[in-house]
C-alpha cells in the first residue's frame, strides 16, 4: 500500500482538488483507492463527493472501525470527515497502544490511500506525516504563501517524509508569477513539478462534481493530466 498525503499549513492551495484528482485519476486506472478526509475545518474531499460530513475519519483511527462510502462516478473510497476529525489526536493520547501507523494496517485492502488534510499545524497531521510514504505540497507561487511552504517543507523533512512533488497551483500568465515559479525550481530543484494554471475548469469541476479532464477545457485537462501521470509514476516507484 502506497500512503501519500496533500499538505500545506496554507488554505486554498488546492490541496483538496489535487487529492480528489489523484483518487479518481488512480481509481480509473485499476488501483483501489481510498481517499481520507482528515481535514477538520473544512470537510472539502467529502463534499467533492457530494457525501454529508460523518466521522469516518474518527471511527478508523480512534475506533478502529473502517466504514468508507463508495465514490460511485470514478469507484474510489472515501473515508469521511466531520468536526469530530479535531478531537482525533486527544482521542488518541487517552488510547493506550494506538499509533496512526498501525491504524493504516486496517486498510491493507487499498492499494493506494490518498490523505486530504487540513491547512493548520495539527497533532493529527504531524502524526500522519510520520505514517505516510509520501507528500505532495501544492502552493501558489505568490510570496505570502512562501513561508507556508518553508514550514510545511521542514516538518516533512523532520519527519523524515519524502516530498514527492511541489504542485505551483492557480498560476497566472504573469511576470510576477513566472518569476516565482523560477524561483521555486532554483530552490527546491527537480521536485517541483509543471504548473496548473488558474482556470475556470477547476472551480466548475468541483461545483458539478466532476474532474477536469471532463470539462471540456484541454489546456486545463492538458496540465491536469501531466501532474496526475508524474504522481501515479512517483507511486509504482514508490
Ligand atoms: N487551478 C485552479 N484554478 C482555479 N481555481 C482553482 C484551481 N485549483 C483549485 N481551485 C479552486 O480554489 C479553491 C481552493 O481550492 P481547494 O479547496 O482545493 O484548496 P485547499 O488547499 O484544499 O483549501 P483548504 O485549505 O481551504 O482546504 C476551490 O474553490 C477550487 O475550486
Ligand atoms: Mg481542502
């Protein structure tokens, strides 16, 4: 099973569009996918899926109960987030022999878990930063989301997390914008991946509950599909 987790301790970088995107991309190419709502504030994979918020999130890690929903337009899983995913780290340290890693043994029947987190620092995400495999840190290429970046670069690497990808997300056809971009690859090197650009499709996928290779839309499927093939070869050498 390969564990691979959307971080960046910054809202509205696209963490839940690209998660989803992975889940779907990966389930229509044979793998069984399992996709965790571990984003406590939001709720955001859960309601891509056009589920209601439930704790199925609380009842994996706390309970050790596996109830997913079936995603039924792409057949992947999901397991559901609700307020109840905050209250998941205290619930552990009351729990005596609970560790986050273990609790992935109970999913050994996917072959791919994707992890949707939230953007605050929490107990819960630094607990599983230890358990996955790997990250990806989508970011928008703007200074103010720089440090966000830094942070969450450094907490991978203290928890000695292979960062698969940093996904430049929203870009604009801008000299501000190009020039950051730059600046990531001169910093981080060949783990930035291509850009997706800022486009309509995005917004419009997830309001129809759709992906956006069916939006009609191909710069935007284009770009999309580059970063999906890149992540699915990162897992099969993973
Ligand atoms: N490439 C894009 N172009 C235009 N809009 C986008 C793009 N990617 C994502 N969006 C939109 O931006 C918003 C934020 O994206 P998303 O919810 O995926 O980010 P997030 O990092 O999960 O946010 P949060 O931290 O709040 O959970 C959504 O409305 C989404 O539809
Ligand atoms: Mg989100």
């Amino acid at each position: 099973m390969y564990k691979l987790m959307l971080l960046n301790e910054k809202g509205g970088v696209g963490k839940t569009s690209l998660a989803v995107h992975v889940a779907a991309w990966l389930a229509e190419r044979g793998y069984k996918v399992m996709l965790i709502d571990a984003d406590a504030q939001r709720g955001g994979a859960t309601g891509y899926c056009g589920y209601k918020q439930a704790p199925g999130v609380y009842d994996w890690l706390v309970r050790g109960e596996v109830n997913p929903v079936v995603v039924e337009n792409s057949i992947y899983w999901l397991l559901r987030g609700n307020v109840e995913t905050s209250l998941i780290a205290d619930a552990l340290k009351r729990l005596e022999g609970v560790d986050v890693g273990g609790r992935f043994d109970l999913l050994s029947d996917w072959g791919v878990v994707i992890i949707d987190t939230g953007p605050t620092p929490s107990p819960l995400n630094a607990e599983l930063l230890k358990a996955v495999d790997g990250v990806i840190i989508p970011t928008e290429p703007e200074f103010g989301a720089f440090a966000s970046l830094g942070q969450t670069w450094e907490h991978c690497q203290n928890a000695g997390c292979d960062v698969v990808g940093i996904v430049p997300t929203m870009t604009c056809n801008t000299v501000l914008h190009r020039q950051n971009v730059e600046s990531l690859r001169a910093n981080f090197g060949g783990v930035v991946l291509p850009a997706i650009a800022r486009r309509i499709a995005w917004a419009e996928a997830w309001q129809t509950r759709r992906y956006v290779w069916d939006m009609g839309d191909d710069m935007a499927a284009g770009e999309c599909i580059e970063i999906m093939k890149m992540i699915e070869g990162s897992i099969q050498n993973g």
